[in-house]
C-alpha cells in the first residue's frame, strides 16, 4: 500500500467534504471512509476511532442546538431569562449541527489510515524531500498517542499490581505522573537516536522504495475523478448548495455528485484485495 495513493484519497475526501453544504454527500464520503478503513483495517481496529468520531459528532451537533436558536421549526423553548440557553429550541438548528457533526466525523476517518493502515516512515517518505523536516515532525507526532495510551495501561496495571486503587481525582497523580515521565524520557530517546543517525545532516534516505502499482494508479485517478467531478458540478450549478435556515427542506442530489461520492469507495476493492 502505497502512502502517496492513500493521501490521495484522503485528500479528496477531506475536499468533497469541507466543498459541499449538502448532508447527503457528506452522508456518502463518511459512509465510503468507514467502508474502506473497515476493508484495509479492520473493524476491530476502528472500535476506538468510531466511539471517538461519534462523541465528537454529537458534542458538536448539540453544541449547535444549544447556542443556535434559528429555525421556524421550533421544538421546545426555555425561558429566555435562563443565560446562554434560553430560547427556543429548532428542528432547523438540529439539522445543522448533524451537518456539522457529519463534516467532523468524516474528516477524521478519512485522515484515519494515517495513523491505522501506514506506517510513520511511510507517511514522511510520501512527503517531498523539501517537507523532509515536516515529515519527520508528523511521523513522530503520529506515534505519540498510540506511545502513551500502550504507557498508560502498563503503568496503570504495574500499579494494580503493587495494590494501588482508584479512590478519586487525586490518586490518578499515582499512575499520571509515571506516564508522563516516560513520555518524556521516549522523546529524549527518540532524539538522542535521530541524532546518532544523522538526521539534518544531509538528503533523506530510504530503507527501501516503495513505488506506485497498478492498484494504486486506479486510487489515484479515482481520486482526482471525485474531485474534479465535484468542481465541475459546483461550477455547472448541477450542485446546490444546502442550508437548513429559514425552514428546514430535504436536500437534493445530482447525479454527478453521486458519481463522484461513489468513486470514494475504490479503496475497499482495492484495500481488500491487497488485505
């Protein structure tokens, strides 16, 4: 799997996503990013990633609920002498926050298989020799929440092993502080290494090159079809934009959009059929 052919794909998911106001092909990229990450991941890798994304997702669609009291549609109302959430509450306010919430959750899996399919030096050696430097910040910071999550369960059980309880806020300082000592001491490592080897030194090497196949190719054009398929509809007016505000209404698709929304899902042949 090549990491220049999955940034690719990322890319043009993130463009369709943030480029349209319509929920329905919001709907359509997230539904191929979860497709496609369950086919080169697996499910069982994305458990925490999708409890993540929907947290988010609804934080960020009650929030708009909360603090956005337009619409004609009105569901409930508070007194409006109650500070910051009195008012009335809107089908028209909801719906945009589920847009909202969509938009969030389809970004981050799309960015997903950075972090779950590729390795770190996979995804600095898809950077161009110029971003060698930003490379190599991204790689790092890719590993850092894995490296502290693995830190924090064996600090947490060595704890439990030496008979230490939660009994509230205070007793987490017992297996915090360890877990950030460790960090900082992995980051010490981390550049003590880079150093030994040379790093800034001179051009970046590769272990091994890792080149485009015809798998990859067909990602790629799918890719660049999506988004130019996207554009060209925008431009034609084929694409209407969507908003939920005065009174909520259905929003409507067109069929070259739909198109492009479907060439999203090339990865889960491609990716399967790698896997």
């Amino acid at each position: 799997m090549n990491a220049r052919a999955v940034a690719a794909w990322s890319a043009a998911c993130l463009f369709i996503v943030l480029f349209t106001t319509n929920p329905a092909y919001k709907t359509m990229v997230l539904a191929a990013a979860i497709a496609s990450l369950a086919a080169g991941a697996g499910l069982h890798r994305m458990r925490g990633l999708l409890l993540g994304v929907v947290l988010i997702a609804a934080f960020a669609t009650l929030l708009n609920f909360i603090s956005a009291h337009l619409g004609a549609t009105v569901l409930f109302e508070l007194p409006e002498s109650i500070p910051a959430i009195g008012g009335p509450y809107t089908l028209e306010a909801l719906a945009a926050g589920l847009s909202g919430g969509l938009t969030v959750a389809a970004a981050i899996v799309a960015a997903a298989p950075f972090s779950l399919m590729l390795a770190s030096h996979e995804v600095m050696d898809a950077l161009p020799a110029v971003l060698s430097r930003t490379g190599a910040a991204i790689a790092a910071s890719l590993n850092l929440v894995p490296s502290v999550s693995a830190s924090f369960v064996q600090v947490s059980e060595a704890q439990r092993l030496r008979g230490w309880r939660p009994r509230g806020p205070r007793s987490w300082a017992e297996v915090i502080v360890p877990v950030v000592l460790t960090s900082v001491e992995g980051s010490i490592q981390l550049a003590e290494s880079m150093e030994a080897r040379g790093f800034g030194s001179g051009p970046r090497t590769a272990l091994k090159p890792s080149p485009l196949r015809k798998s990859d190719w067909l990602l790629v054009a799918a890719s660049a079809a999506a988004v130019i398929a996207t554009v060209i509809a925008r431009a034609s007016g084929m694409s209407a934009d969507w908003y939920p505000y005065p009174s909520l209404a259905a929003p409507s698709v067109d069929a070259v959009s739909l198109a492009a929304c479907l060439l999203l899902f090339a990865p889960v042949v491609a990716w399967r059929s790698r896997a």
